[in-house]
C-alpha cells in the first residue's frame, strides 16, 4: 500500500503528489491532479495495491474525505477490500460513502460484482437508490409561476441562512439528510451544506432563497452544471412551491449556456422526483450508495 503525508501545497508534496498520482489511469489522474489542487484530495488519502487503485475526496478544502472518488478494485474483491479497511483505518475517518451508477435497469451486484463483493466484505452497506436526472439544452424550460421573489443567499448573513437549511432538514425524505440530522444533528448538517453550497462553481446570483412577499419559503442551489440543492420550508410543503424553485435553479443554468443540467434525488423521494419530471429531466441512470460507518 502507498500513501504519502506531506503538507498540502508545498512544491515537495505537489512533486510527491503527482508521482503518486501517475499510477492512476486517465481520466482519473487528471481528475486528482485538479482535485489537488483545488484542495479537495491529498496524497494522503490515496492508496495502491496491485491492481486496486482507490482515491478519496472531501467536498471542499480543510473538511475530512467523504466519499471514495476513485475506486478501482482490479479482479480481487478480497484484496481490494483489504485496502478499503487498511485505507480508512489509516485515515482515521469514521464514516465513508461510495457511489455506483449505472443505467437504468443495471444492478451492481451483477453489472459490478467485484465492486460491490469488495465493498460488502469491507463493511459497506447499501442503504439508498437515487435517480440520476438530466434536462438537456433544446428541452422546453419549465415555467415559472412566478409567485415568488429570490434574493441571492451569499449576501445574507450566513446564521439566516443557517437557520433556514436547518428548517428545511425538517421532515425531509431525503435519506443523507435524515442519517446526518439523527447522528450529528441539525445545526451540524446545516454549517456542511451551507460551506458546501458556498465552495461549489457558481455565480453569486446563483443560489437563492425564494419569497412569497417577506417571508421565506424554500432555497436553491445550481452550480456550474447541476442543480446542487433544492428544498422548501414544511410550513410551505404541499403548495406546489419546489416547482416554482426548480423552474428557476434550471432556467439560471439554461440561460447561462450550460447545455447539460444533471440532478440527483432519491427514489423514494416521490414529491421531488416528480418535480424534475415535470421540469423536463429525464432520468438517465440510477445511483446505488453504499455506507461504511465505524464500529
């Protein structure tokens, strides 16, 4: 196995990093290159061994790795697993995500059966299904009802803000957000998205909190090419209103020339799925996530 642990930037750990990274194929070697020095990956979280190559990824500079963005097990599930339980002991992380898409109608414990053998005998667990969703240039942009008013967020002060992410964790349906709120708490999970959203590719303008007169009444989210974040406040659930957000996080995308605007959301998520339906996305694959939690 092959880590380094050098401080992020210097011209030694930049030469150590790329020589690290040339033992991956592209695309990914470019991918970790960027991700480098974005902030995002350290030489650190990667490791080798034999064929398996594994890479993983924080959300934004100076947060933990969250989720394996590289994973190639190579033809042994039981070395490769092997490598997934030294990796995240080594790192000392108490929690790690993994993400298998595929196309519809594909299962990865047929279509990637030494993935998922890997990650199983690693102590992962497959706990969600989402829909990948896109809405593709020349689709008809959805309308906008017009009921509401938008102030962008990056100009609000950041505990208003806050304090409405934590509002809309309540009672949500997506299942990343119930696992956070019950095990770290809401406020906890509010700071996360709030310095994701804000470290994500976007214009200022971009993602807004939507008003009926004065008062607030759901927030979106694109970045450079997708719809980051979408929720509305449960006192306002069940009037239509994640429409009236997602007709404008999607035509801030369009207008902008994003010829490509992709999504997620889970499968039992019916409320939201529907309203990218009817958007004018298109499902285009299915997302398995699987979960390692440490004991």
């Amino acid at each position: 196995m092959s880590s380094w642990a050098h401080p992020a930037g210097a011209p030694f750990a930049r030469m150590e990093a790329f020589t690290l990274f040339d033992q991956f194929p592209e695309p990914a070697r470019s991918h970790l290159v960027s991700a480098f020095d974005e902030g995002r990956t350290r030489p650190e979280w990667c490791f080798t061994q034999g064929r398996t190559r594994l890479a993983y990824w924080a959300p934004f500079p100076d947060s933990p790795p969250v989720i394996t963005w590289h994973f190639d097990p190579g033809p042994d599930p039981v070395a490769a697993a092997g490598l997934l339980r030294r990796s995240l002991d080594e790192m000392g992380v108490s929690k790690m995500i993994h993400d298998i898409p595929l196309k519809p109608g594909l299962s990865p414990v047929v279509d990637r059966a030494v993935e998922h053998e890997a990650l199983t005998l690693a102590g992962f667990t497959m706990e969600v299904e989402r829909l990948m969703l896109e809405w593709a240039a020349g689709t008809d942009l959805p309308d906008d009802p017009g009921r509401l008013s938008y102030r962008p967020a990056r100009r609000m002060d950041p505990s208003y803000v806050l304090d409405i992410l934590v509002r809309v964790s309540e009672g949500s349906l997506d299942h990343d957000t119930q696992v956070e709120v019950a095990t770290v708490g809401a406020e906890h999970e509010a700071r996360w998205m709030y310095d994701d959203l804000l470290a994500r590719k976007a214009k200022p303008d971009w993602f807004v909190i939507g008003y009926l007169g004065d008062t607030p009444v759901g927030l979106v989210a694109p970045d450079d090419h997708s719809i980051a974040y979408i929720g509305v406040l449960p006192e306002h659930r069940g009037h239509g209103y994640v429409n009236d957000l997602l007709a404008r996080g999607t035509r801030t995308l369009a207008e902008a020339g994003v010829p490509r605007i992709v999504a997620a959301t889970d499968a039992a998520n019916h409320p939201t799925a529907a309203a990218f339906l009817r958007a004018g996305y298109s499902e285009v694959g299915r997302l398995y996530r699987y979960y390692w939690r440490a004991s």
